[in-house]
C-alpha cells in the first residue's frame, strides 16, 4: 500500500491484512503517493512521498477533495517544494517532528528501549519542554520510546 515509506506506513494504519485502517484514503500520481489518515495524534494527517513533479498536482487534487484540515508532511525537502508550489498552502511550525531509526538498539548503538519508569520520565520531560507534541508515551500509535548513549 505504501511503498515501504514511513510516513505512508503510519498515516495508513495498516490492518493485519495490510489494507489500510477505517477511514485512511490512499491516492496515487506518477510516482507519488499520498495517504490521508483521520485523526492521527489528534489531527488530520496528509502523508506524502515521490517526487514533486507528481506530488504538487496530486497534493493540490487531495486537498480539495479531503479538505483544509488534512495538514501534509513527509521528507523537509518534499514539503518545502509542495509549500512552494501550492498556494495557500503554509509551512507547519516545529510542532509535528518525525523520528526514526533502521538499526535496533543494542550495546553497540548505546540506544536502549525505555522501561515503564523512563516512559513516564519522558512524559514530564514532553510536558515542561514540548508540551504541545502530539506523541506521548502510551498514546495510541506510539509504540516505543528509546533514549540515547548521553540520554
């Protein structure tokens, strides 16, 4: 469904079956894709991939057709040429950050998974320095939370 991106994995809530979750729309330009998801991390998320020759008339038909509220993000560089060629549409504040890692934590990254005690740690830290981030440890969608070597 979402061609191994990310950000399409998460918007589209994949179901055990693969197909998307109730209510995700998955569309399809060149070679861009956009999959608007409802209500993730309590708002109306467009996720976009591809290349910008693709993605701007495809953003362009998925916003008149999901509406204003869906808010589009992906790779810095994308979004930046989708802000630049879409008029009307604005660059997000700081207030939506993406985090990902392809290496498993372990002695040799000094990366490990946070234990009950540190998700709490991690959520007062959220509420006295990002109180406005929309994943929080135990919110839905939110798997796991990690700490660095230095953490």
């Amino acid at each position: 469904m979402t061609d191994h991106d990310a950000h399409l994995t998460w918007a589209g809530q994949s179901r055990a079956g693969g197909g998307p979750g109730p209510g995700v729309r998955v569309f399809r330009h060149g070679s861009a894709t956009a999959v608007a998801g409802p209500g993730l991390s309590g708002r109306d998320r467009l996720a976009v991939a591809g290349d910008p020759s693709g993605a701007l008339p495809l953003v362009r038909d998925v916003l008149r057709e999901a509406g204003p509220p869906y808010r589009p993000f992906g790779d810095a560089r994308l979004i930046d040429a989708l802000v630049r060629g879409t008029p009307g549409l604005l660059p997000g504040g700081a207030g939506f950050l993406w985090m990902e890692t392809a290496t498993a934590p372990g002695a040799a990254t000094g990366v490990r998974w946070l234990d009950r005690d540190g998700e709490r740690a991690a959520g007062a830290l959220l509420d006295l320095c990002f109180p406005d981030s929309y994943a929080r440890p135990g919110r839905a969608g939110v798997r796991r939370w990690a700490r660095g070597p230095r953490g």
